[in-house]
C-alpha cells in the first residue's frame, strides 16, 4: 500500500503561519474597554477568527469561528460618604425625637450588586441605651454600574457595553438613577438599552472632569439611618450617641466600607429654683444671700414689722431661676402662693427680668402681657428677652441662661 503526499511550496507555509500569528493576534487584542482596569460585567467579549491557506489554485478562506466570553460581576467595597453630619436637638422623652443622619453609598462594583446596610452603634452617654430605626431605603439595597466604552469631551453621551438585555435599565443603572462619574455627581436623562453591542446613556449636564474607556459609571443611593436616643440617665446633661454606617457588598458576603463616625446630641435642660427676701428699709446680712441689681437679698433672718407700726413693713421677693442645663426648657413660668393672712400685695409691684436682665413691668391684669396677681397667687410666664404672654403655656430658658421675677408686700 502507497501512500500519498501532498506537496506544500515554501510560499503556502508562508502564507499558513501568516495565518496562524493573525488567529493569535485577534484572541489577544481587544477593544480598549476590554484591556481597561475595569470592565462591566455581562458586556460580552467576543472573538471573531478564520484561517487562510493556498492550495494550489488560489488562497482560500475557512469559515469565521466565534467565542464569546461574558464578564463576571466582581464585587468590591462600596464608598461610603457621611451626608449630614453630627446633628444636635433638645430631648424630649424616652427615644425621642429621632435625629436622621443620612449617608451616601456609591457603587464600586462593575455591574449590579446587592449591598447590605449595617448601622454600628460605637458609644453612647447618658442614655439607658440609643438604638436605630428601620433604614431607608430598607437593606439591602441594589446599586447599579457600568464601564465608558467612548465618549466625546463636553457632551452628556456615553457609548457602553450592552448587558444582554433590552429591559431600558443598563447594569441596573435608570432614569431614575443617580450616578457618579469621575466623582461628578450627575442625573440621567435618557438610556437606549440594546440587548446585544452598545447602549447608550445621556446625562442631564455634561462632565467637566476627563473621561477615559473603562471609567466606571456607578450608581449612588443616600441612605437614611434613624437614631433614637433613649431614656435619659440624668437631668441636664446631654445624651450622645456615636455610630457608622457598614456597607457591605456580594449580597453582604463580598468587600466592605465602614463610614467615619458621626455623634449625634439631645441637650437637656435643668432648672434650679431659689427664693430671697429683703426688708426695703434695711440690709440683710443672715443666710445665703444674693446680690441682684445692687441690691442685697437673703434667703434667711430677715425681720419686719406690721403695717401699722409705721416702719420697716415692705418686704421685696427675689425668684432666681437659672437652667443649668446643657439645653434650652420650654414652658418655664413661676407661681408663688402668698400667705394673704399675714400680707398683703403691693399692686403693680411685679417685675420681670428677662436673660439679659432687662426690666420689664407685670401687670396685675390677664391678657396685657406675661404675668398677673389673682389673689393670692402670683403668675410669671418666664423665659427669652421678650416676655412670653401669659395667656401661652409659658417661655424658653436657653441653656446657661438666668431669669428673675421680683414683687412686694406688706406684713399685715
């Protein structure tokens, strides 16, 4: 049995090879996006190669045979951003109010992931404990993304690798999405979503910064977390409850970002309350004293005489009313009782001294303005440099702040 050779010449080895290196040319090179750092995931790769060859009567050409390769999701830490910073308010009861700190998460991923949200409580004072309300958007949360294939400088039109599918969202990425591009914050104004080649998004503003293929169009979300500051341990110190914010990519099994901390403040006012007296005909010099205006007042020992001895009769009533307390109190008035069967009111008499201490006259009528005497007690809406009216529920001390009120009698 003979067998039979075929003769190939110097010139179809030639031409053969040469058609070997290109097959291995087009596997390795891709468009630019495909060689960038990232690539979105689902844009299909696809590689295109036939050979050529000469035998004997003329150059022929095999079929084109194809493989296509798809982009896996890479899951990568998120950014995370805090939005509001520390925020501060009065306390008003037990988990209340609610301060909402507000943090932004920007997609790092190159396609759509799903993150989880975790609020970390780091510390607290003051509180039999600060706890969070429900986030929203609730975790977890989807973020879309995508990579630049082109783009012309000054435009809003970016050229992007199809994802498969013509459902108008491009790697979970919208119209109602907001996404981040060169760390521009920009929102988008129409997509065309093709289900194989390119897609194409249009933002509402052109980019200032450069663009580059492979640059990473990732969505962003801003993120509520609710903090509640629970019940208060002592009076007049403030509650102070620190957290951040973990974002976690893959579903929470992938990469991390922790955010920076934020403190968050309920300030809470307390009142201190003392009482003086003085004889206006003579110094006191006995007891805890105060001095107000010039004027000595002390809280012991002071001594008059009945009306009718023709001296020494009028007593003058100094209330001190101080919130030493880290926040402002609301409501704040002061009543005082008087014993009518040992004294007798001086009509017009009342006074009141607002936080800069400014005099300012009561009258003994309702409705004229912040106080009245209706026998026997007299009633002071106290707080703030204009007196509050007394018909309301009373004023506001701020924190730090003195008020006074002051009224005469005469021993009966």
């Amino acid at each position: 049995m003979k067998k039979k050779f075929t003769k190939i010449g110097g010139a179809t080895l030639k031409a053969f090879a040469l058609s070997i290196a290109l097959i291995a040319l087009m596997v390795l090179v891709l468009s630019p996006a495909a060689q960038a750092t990232t690539t979105a995931a689902n844009t299909k790769i696809i590689n295109n190669a036939r050979a050529s060859y000469n035998d004997g009567t003329g150059t022929q050409y095999t079929p084109y045979s194809s493989v296509t390769v798809t982009v896996s999701l890479v899951s990568a830490a998120p950014s995370v951003a805090i939005l509001s910073g520390n925020a501060t308010t009065a306390y008003t009861g037990t988990d209340t109010p609610v301060l909402n700190n507000t943090f932004t998460v920007t997609a790092t991923s190159n396609g759509l992931d799903t993150y989880t949200l975790t609020p970390n409580k780091t510390g607290d004072s003051n509180t039999t404990g600060g706890s969070f309300g429900t986030l929203s958007p609730a975790s977890p949360i989807q973020l879309g993304a995508t990579t630049v294939l082109s783009y012309v400088g000054g435009t809003k039109t970016f050229t992007v690798p199809s994802d498969g599918n013509s459902d108008g969202k491009i790697n979970g990425i919208d119209t109602t999405s907001t996404v981040v591009i060169n760390g521009e914050v920009h929102t988008i104004a129409s997509i065309t979503d093709n289900a194989s080649g390119t897609s194409t998004i249009v933002l509402n503003t052109a980019m200032v910064a450069a663009v580059a293929a492979g640059d990473l169009i990732a969505e962003q979300k801003t993120i509520t977390v609710p903090v509640k500051p629970g019940t208060i341990s002592a009076n007049g110190t403030s509650i102070t409850v620190t957290k951040t914010l973990t974002v976690k990519s893959g579903n929470g099994s992938g990469p991390a970002q922790t955010s920076g901390s934020e403190t968050d403040t309920w300030t809470n006012g307390l009142i201190s309350f003392k009482k003086y007296v003085r004889n206006t005909a003579t110094t006191c010099n006995t007891g805890n004293s105060v001095t107000f205006k010039t004027i000595k007042y002390c809280d012991a020992g002071v001594t008059g005489n009945p009306i009718g001895s023709g001296s020494n009769y009028t007593l003058e009533y100094l209330m001190v009313i101080t919130n030493s307390g880290t926040g402002s109190v609301s409501a704040a008035k002061v009543t005082d009782t008087l014993p009518t069967e040992y004294v007798n009111y001086v009509a017009g008499s009342i006074v009141y001294y607002d936080e800069s201490d400014n005099p300012h006259a009561v009258s003994d009528t309702s409705g004229n303005d912040n106080g009245n005497w209706t026998s026997p007690t007299i009633t002071v809406n106290v707080g703030g440099v204009t007196p509050p009216v007394d018909s309301g529920p009373g004023g506001n001390i701020a924190a730090g702040a003195t008020v006074h009120v002051s009224y005469q009698v005469t021993i009966i």
